[in-house]
C-alpha cells in the first residue's frame, strides 16, 4: 500500500498561502516589485508627499508648470533650455518625436493638418454663472 501526499496549502507565521506560491520564478518577483513601487509612488504623488521613488516625477512636475508660467507670461528662463523650449511650443515647432513610437506620425499628421486648413482660435465667450436657489440649503 503506498500513499501519496499532496499540498493543498501552506501555513507560514500565521498566514495560509496557497500551493500556486511555491511556483514564483524570478521574472514574477521582479514584475511584483515592479508593481509596487509603481503603487508606491502612485500613493505619494497623490498625498504630495515625496519619497525616493516620486522624487523624478515631482521634478519633472515642477518644470512643466515653470514651463507653463513661462509660456503664459513673458517671463522665460535660461535653465535647462528653457527659452528654446518655450519658443518652440509658442510657435508651434516639433520638440523631436519625444515619447513613444508614434511621436513622428502624429507630428507630421498635425502638420498636414496645419497645411491644409489654419484653424481659427476662438476665446468661448465666457458665461455668467448664476446660483439658483434650489429651496434648500446646505445642511437642511
């Protein structure tokens, strides 16, 4: 009589795994870590609260919105080719394929688009907002 015992479970410090645990690879273990910092740094980038993990994003972050302030005002600035870049976006210039495979086609398809028909830009007619008074308030 021979007997043959399987695993259905494993029990580690208090904790019930299932047998599926013991098949992790390496890659599978990178692609969970992976995971996490990506939630880690998710979590910080929404509370504001810089960790080593969103540091790069806080960085890039702040220089958009300097970028943004620059192409609002007049104000320009030197560093990391600020003036350059401002004026490229203010006169509508490629910037040079930048993120990802389609950065050229969808570039030369705005600038078919360009050459076909100059668009028009149009401010929309801002509207009063007016409150009514729906017969209740806030805390009735």
């Amino acid at each position: 009589v021979s007997t043959q015992s399987t695993w259905e479970d494993i029990y580690d410090h208090g904790s019930v795994y299932g047998i599926e645990i013991l098949d992790l690879t390496e890659e599978v273990m990178k692609e969970k870590f992976k995971a996490g910092v990506s939630n880690l740094t998710a979590v910080s980038l929404a509370l504001g609260y810089t960790t080593q993990a969103s540091f790069p994003h806080v960085v890039v972050n702040a220089f958009k919105n300097a970028l943004a302030v620059s192409i609002g005002t007049d104000y320009s600035f030197d560093a990391f080719n600020g003036q350059a870049l401002r004026e490229a976006i203010l006169s509508g210039k490629s910037l040079g394929g930048g993120g990802g495979g389609a950065g050229g086609a969808a570039s030369s398809a705005a600038a078919s688009t360009k050459e076909e028909a100059p668009a028009k830009v149009e401010k929309p007619k801002e509207e009063e907002e007016e409150e009514e008074d729906m017969g209740f308030g806030l805390f009735d």
